[in-house]
C-alpha cells in the first residue's frame, strides 16, 4: 500500500523551516539523491517562503531584513538547481496573502523569486494560482500578474485544496485566457492530483463538516464513499488522456495547457504538513479509485 505514494514522483516541499545559510547544500543534496544516475531525471520542488511567522500570522509585517532573506534565500536556491531539470511549484496558498499585511509587497517578492528562478536554463515554475474553489478568476489573474507570471511557464492550481481535476483544467484554461488578454499569453499550467480521488470543494466539506479541519479532511473509508480524502490520478504528462475520464472538452482544453498533473499536496500527513501519519497514508492508498 505504503508504495502506491513512496514509488511515485513527488514534489518535495522547502521552505521556511530551512535557513538560507542551509538551503544551498540542502537541495544540492536532494537533487544528487533523486538523479543518482541519471542527470535528466525531473526534480520537483514546492517552494514555500512567503510566510515566515506561519499562515497564522499574514497579518504581521514583513520587516526590511525579513524581505532581505528572502530573497537572499531564493538566491541560493537558484545557485543549488542550477542547470539541474527541475519543476517548481511557487509558493503554495500565495492567495492568502490577499487577507494579510500589505499584499503587493508579497508578491513583489514572489515576482523576484519567478525571476531568479525563471532564468535557470531548464526550470519550468509554476506560480501557485489557488484552486477552482477558491480565488475568482479576476483576484487568481491580478495575483499572477503581480507574481511575476510573465517570467516562468505558468501557474500552478490545487496545492491545499481537493477540487476536481476536470474543475481545475477548466478554471485553468479560464486563468490562460485572462493573462493572454492581459497581455501574457502562451501560459500553461499543472494541477495537483495528489488528494483528490474523490473531489469536493471547500463549500461541500464545510456543509458536510461543520466543525472539521479543512486541511486535515477526512479520509475515504472505502472506495465506494465520495467527497473524501484519497489519492488521485498518478503524477503524469499525459493529462489529456481518456484514462482519466474527462469530457472531451475538458480533455481539449488539457491537451492544450495543462503540462501535467502533479503530487505537491500531502495526503499522508498530518494538516498536510507534519508529521507522516501511517494511518492517514494507509487509507489514502487502500480507497484511491486509481
């Protein structure tokens, strides 16, 4: 069961909890330990930096010095990857930020890391876009643009939420044509399938939870139950493929922007973040429909 999520390509998390003097070696490290022998292996990553005083705290300012290290800290991480083949996903749950402390100035800073980044010779970032559920598709645009879409490949849709893939592609492919209209065109997008086997959206959860835990949602109990927590489609490039399901519009419109589906949400942990619950991971590999 446990190798249902251990065999599958997945996005490494770093982010605040490591120090910029520590994230150079680190992701060096990681990166030496994923390719082994393989240089063209892809190496993921979900860089998570905007907050450094916690989701909890988007309401405290960012002092000069803490604007500073980020950016130093993005520096370093740049010089780690180097021509390394990477894909980044840029700051998961960005779109909290536009409940927090001067807004712009987050993603200014996002804008220097989508820059620094972007310019790494075979780097693909995708700047987190929030999710079909969440962010109206005028707010997801003005936020990309702030971010600094215009420097990566596109944007990034599903990282905390368990949206529907099809939902996704659909208000993907929405978020495409605003930036084109806006001036950048030619953005694509990946969507994470890691925790939505069996999708709801943030409304459904709450009816159905009143008092639940968003983040830490309740697992599938079998593979008969919906609205539930499970493993979704497995981490791939083939994203208009008719294995999945869609309607052939959908699959259209995925054919046409969607790079791939991806695993940066975190299922198998505790509030998504930490620790590793057996418990969690268990059911999530014993209910998935894939």
């Amino acid at each position: 069961m446990l190798a249902k999520i251990a065999l599958r390509p997945r996005v490494i998390w770093v982010g605040t909890w490591i120090s910029t003097a520590n994230i150079a070696a680190l992701v060096r490290s990681h990166i030496q330990n994923f390719q082994r022998d393989d240089p063209n292996a892809l190496v993921q990553f979900a860089t998570f930096r905007t907050f450094p005083y916690g989701e909890g705290k988007v309401g405290q300012p960012l002092t000069a010095a803490a604007q500073a290290d980020y950016r130093a800290w993005y520096d370093q991480l740049a010089l780690a990857i180097g021509s390394t083949h990477a894909a980044i996903i840029l700051e998961p749950d960005l779109g909290l930020a536009w409940k927090g402390w001067r807004p712009r100035v987050r993603f200014a800073l996002a804008a220097y890391a989508a820059r620094v980044l972007g310019a790494l010779p075979h780097t693909s970032v995708y700047i987190d876009a929030s999710d079909a559920d969440w962010l109206h598709l005028s707010q997801a645009t003005q936020q990309l643009l702030l971010s600094g879409v215009k420097y990566v490949r596109g944007f990034a849709l599903g990282a905390t939420h368990y949206s529907s893939t099809a939902g996704n592609i659909a208000y993907g492919a929405a978020l495409v044509s605003a930036l084109a209209r806006a001036g950048v065109p030619g953005r694509h997008f990946v969507v994470d399938t890691a925790d939505n086997g069996r999708p709801f959206t943030w409304l459904q959860f709450y009816a159905a939870h009143p008092h639940g835990t968003f983040d830490n949602a309740n697992v599938c109990a079998s593979r008969a139950q919906t609205r539930c927590d499970t493993l979704g489609i497995p981490p791939t490039t083939f994203t208009a493929s008719a294995t999945w399901g869609m309607s052939t519009t959908v699959r259209r419109e995925a054919a046409r922007s969607a790079d791939a589906f991806l695993w940066f949400g975190r299922p198998w942990l505790y509030l998504q973040a930490n620790p590793f619950q057996l418990a969690r991971a268990l059911a999530v590999a014993r209910t998935t429909p894939y």
